[in-house]
C-alpha cells in the first residue's frame, strides 16, 4: 500500500510540474506549420545581408529582451538563428540543472565541425576554460554543481578556437521569468592575421526554458565586421559553424 502511494505521489508531482510549464504554442504562436514539424530536428538560418532580421524570435517580453541584446548598438553583417526542442526523456527539466549544464566550459574542447577546405572534421576550439577577468586571463577550473539559481551570473570565458587562435569572451546567465538566458560577447578583437571582428562586436543569446513538450532552446547570433572584411571572409558561415558547435555542447550538457 505504502508503495502505490509513493507511486501515486511521483506520477502527481510529475503532472504538476508538466501542468505549471508553458507549451511551445505559447512562444511560438505565429509559428509557421513547416517549421513547426521540423523543430524536435532543428532549425538554422543564417544571413549575409545587412537588412536581415530576427525571424524565430519568441513572442511576448523575452523576445523584445532578446532582440535588444542581440542588435541594440551593433550594425550587423550577418545573422544566424536557431530553434529547436529537446524532447523529455522520463520528467521535465528544471531550470538549475540547465544552469549547471550551462557552467561546463571545459565541455567546449575538442568539439568538432566540419571543415570545407580539409573536409573533415576538425575540433573548433582546441581548449576552453574559464579565466579569472579580462585583466587576468589565467585559466580556472569550472565551479561544482550549484545548489541555488542565481538571479544572474557572469563569467569569462577563454576559448582557443582553429581560426581566430585565442578568444576572450565575457558570458553572463540571467534567470528569468520561466528559463534562463546565456549571453556571449566578445570583449577582445577576433582576429585571423588581422582584427576581423572588433571588440564587442560579435553577440550571441541562447535562451532555454522547460516547455510542456521538451527543452526549447533558441539562440540569436549578430556581428558586426567591415565591408573589407566581409568581402574577403565568410562570416555567416563562420559564424554558424560556432554557433552549431555551442549549441551542440549546451544540448548535450542538458540532455544528461
């Protein structure tokens, strides 16, 4: 008997973290019905041109916060976004183990992508750690677990990536009213021989919330680099490959 109660009190727990959840609908209402049926795959864009805009953003106060983190006071040359949803395996996820997934730095090395000029697969960061402040770039071991959600977080980020060598980035986690919100910034020149993306430049968001259906993760990227630049490199494309790359290390570190 006292087992059919135990039982009966985890299904009830369940349901009622399903019921407090908002459902993908609630985002995405104007959702057009081929991305709807392609977002437990994913769905990527990018562009090149300088009159792009945000096409996947999520409705309501997030999206308006998201948009203006993303393109306030930045021209961009190109724009990558993505959407996708990562269904449940047994129980919804809450929004402090999201947050622990998001604090795996280290997770970042040794990931690869796929390189045209090589063709094959190549780690894009060949290390990743967290650094002490943009003044004192040694390396730190990422932090244990958290047992509390902070109302916001921020660190540095050191990422050794195959194209631009050493890149000093400044990541801050905001919590929010149902996820939470991981924003990356570049707070040094990208550089390939020469600056190709200038400090503060290059802005990227990932929002995470617990839906009814699974983990909905968005993310919004802009930089913003030079016609010189732009005409001699592929930036959307460089750009999306880093994107995947994260994206890819963040769903992984949420899916366990």
């Amino acid at each position: 008997m006292k087992i059919k109660v135990l039982l009966l009190l985890m299904f009830l727990n369940v349901f009622s973290l399903f019921g407090q959840l908002r459902s993908f609908n609630d985002l995405f209402p104007n959702l057009d019905t081929e991305k709807r049926e392609t977002v437990f795959s994913g769905i990527l864009t990018e562009s090149g041109n300088a009159d792009a805009s945000l096409g996947l953003l999520p409705s309501g106060e997030i999206g308006t916060k998201i948009f203006n983190l993303t393109i306030t006071d930045l021209r961009p040359s190109c724009l990558v976004e993505s959407l996708t949803v990562i269904p449940y395996l047994d129980k919804p996820i809450g929004l402090l183990a999201i947050y622990n997934a998001m604090g795996k730095i280290r997770g970042l090395k040794g990931r690869l992508y796929h390189s045209a000029t090589r063709d094959e697969n190549v780690p894009l960061f060949e290390d990743a750690t967290r650094i002490e402040s943009p003044r004192r770039t040694r390396a730190i071991p990422d932090p244990v677990d958290s047992t509390i959600l902070p109302k916001s977080d921020r660190v540095y980020v050191l990422l050794k990536d195959v194209n631009f060598g050493n890149s000093y980035y400044q990541a801050d986690i905001f919590t929010e009213s149902y996820g939470l919100l991981y924003g990356l910034s570049n707070f040094r020149n990208l550089s390939y021989v020469i600056p190709v993306i200038k400090e503060g430049k290059f802005r990227a968001l990932f929002y995470v919330e617990p839906v009814a259906e699974g983990v909905l993760v968005y993310s919004a990227a802009a930089a913003e680099v030079s016609n010189f630049i732009s005409n001699r490199i592929n930036i959307p494309s460089a750009i999306r490959k880093r994107i995947e790359v994260i994206l890819s290390w963040l769903i992984d570190n949420i899916s366990e």
